[in-house]
C-alpha cells in the first residue's frame, strides 16, 4: 500500500501538489525502478521498513556518489529520491530531502547530445526543400526529362529505363 500510494500520488500530485499536477507516466515508471533499488538497499542495510529517513537519503546518495554509473543517472536518481520525500512531507508530514551537492553533467539536458550546427542546419534545409516537388512531366524539354529522370531512378533506387511518368506523381504525391 505504501509503494501504491506513493506511485498515485506521483501521477496526481507529484510535480506539482498545489495545482494538483502530476508526472507522466514514464516519469512515474522510472521513479519507481530507481525507488525500488532505494528500498532494496535500505532494506539490506536494517532490514524491511517503510520508515525512511533523510539518513537514509544521506547514505545512499553518498554510496551513489562513490559509485561508477553516470552523473546523468546518479541525478536522476536524486530526483527520484527528492519525489519521495516530497511525498511524505506533503502526505505523511515528514520533511523534504535536498542533498548537499549534485552530480556534474557535461551536457545540458535540454539540449540533444547529437545536434546540428548551424550550417550542418542550413545545408539539411536545402536539401530538403531540393528533395521535395519535381516539374511536371510534360511541362519538360526531352533533355530535362531525361535529367530528372536520372534523379528519379537514383531517389526510388530503380534503373532510369524503368522510371515511368507515374514516378513524377509518386515524387510530387
């Protein structure tokens, strides 16, 4: 009952209590994995309770700090653990938990890891406003049918003798 109330209260409430805001559910879900290993680790620490504690947190977070995972997973492990205890303080009277520092990241979580430079941007544009509509067939000197043709045998990767004039609306579809 007390995982269940928890895990509700995060759908609900959880981002925000007093607009009565919650998590989506794959927040929901990750928050319960990274809790459960929380537990799990309390558990073996003094045995099975509900009664956790900013001692707790404390402990933990300084295993977690030692360990080898990723900055990125250490601080969303800390959000998870802050959910708890933001919980119990709005649900059971208990108090809030912040740690003493966070975990460095190199990146900014708002930002992709793998993204476009500017220019990278521009040339993808052109390409793809390039990419796009081609004249209408009969609107083509037989040269330039032939030379969109080429690129119409390239783009749906068949041999330009077989490009037909029902490629042209397939290209324009």
């Amino acid at each position: 009952m007390h995982r269940e109330d928890h895990l509700k209260w995060i759908a609900v409430f959880g981002k925000d209590p007093d607009r009565v805001e919650g998590y989506s559910d794959s927040t929901e879900i990750r928050t319960a994995y990274r809790l459960d290993q929380f537990y799990r680790w309390v558990w073996d620490e003094q045995g099975y309770t509900t009664n956790i504690t900013t001692d707790h947190a404390d402990q933990y977070f300084r295993e977690l700090a030692a360990g080898d995972l990723s900055n990125t997973h250490k601080n969303n492990v800390v959000s998870s653990l802050k959910r708890l205890f933001k919980w119990q303080a709005h649900e059971r009277g208990g108090e809030e938990w912040e740690p003493d520092f966070r975990f460095q990241t190199s990146h900014n979580p708002t930002q992709p890891k793998d993204f476009f430079t500017r220019e990278e941007r521009a040339k993808l544009r052109e390409a793809a406003l390039e990419y796009g509509p081609v004249p209408a067939y009969n609107d083509l000197s037989p040269r330039e049918r032939s030379q969109w043709k080429a690129h119409l045998s390239q783009r749906f990767e068949k041999p330009k003798s077989e490009v037909t004039p029902a490629d042209w609306d397939r290209a324009n579809g």
